[in-house]
C-alpha cells in the first residue's frame, strides 16, 4: 500500500504543470522564458492549439533576439489562428508598438509566434499533423 502511494505522489509530481507548453517546448526545441504568466490556451482543434503568455519584458527582447523574431507588418497579424477565442483580454493583438514574429517547424509540427515585447504578450500557434502523419503545410 505504502508503494502505491509513493507511485501515485511520484506521477502526480511528474505530470504537473503545463501540458501545452511542454508540447511546444520540445516540438520547437524552444524553451519559453521563465516567470510566464496570464497563460491562456485554445485547444479545441484537431489541427493546432494556439496560446497566450505573458513573459516579463526584461526578457522580451533577448528571447526575440535568440529566435531571430523579424518585425511584422499589421497585415500579417492574423497569423495566428484561433486567436478570438481565447479569454479577453489576450483575445485581441494591440494597436501599438511593435510587433515582432517567428515561424519555424520540424518533420511533425509547424508553430508561428507573435510577439508585443512592450507587453511582454507572447501569442503561438502548434500546427499538427494530419491523420495520415502529413506535415502542416
């Protein structure tokens, strides 16, 4: 009986935190700034999830520069899918400020990444693959 316990304190202790950050962590081989915050995820999708982070914003910039982020054009924001539904107020991009973005995929997932370094807001978007084991485009 003590055994059991012990096994079920173990898993309980390795399957904490946050599953969908871990999922983009090491499909990206990103590993996200520590102190997240106002974590936000839509998951109800068969082909992505996409997700909200707030990272403090000393660390906005280095993070954008270890992933060569590019600057982007407010007609591109749009690049992340399922936005809308996340909870407000990380449901809407701001208006101002620069925003900068990162794409990036392996043989298995494709994810794009935008981000308002004065906020410290991170959107990302994990494509999956399809049900044949396709690639996202």
């Amino acid at each position: 009986m003590r055994f059991l316990l012990i096994f079920v304190l173990l898993f309980m202790l390795a399957c904490r935190g946050d599953y969908y950050q871990s999922y983009f962590e090491r499909a990206a081989s990103i590993e996200l700034p520590t102190g997240l915050s106002n974590v936000q995820h839509f998951t109800e999708s068969d082909i992505a999830f996409t997700s909200h982070y707030t990272i403090p914003t000393e660390s906005a910039l280095i993070f954008a520069s270890e992933l060569e982020f590019q600057r982007e054009a407010p007609e591109e924001w749009m690049s992340i899918l399922f936005i809308e539904e996340l909870s407000e107020p990380w449901n809407d991009i701001p208006d101002d400020g620069i925003m900068l973005y990162c794409m990036g995929s392996n043989n298995w997932n494709r994810w794009d990444i935008l981000m308002h370094p004065e906020s410290g807001s991170i959107w990302l978007t994990m494509y999956y693959t399809d049900a044949a084991g396709d690639s996202p485009f």
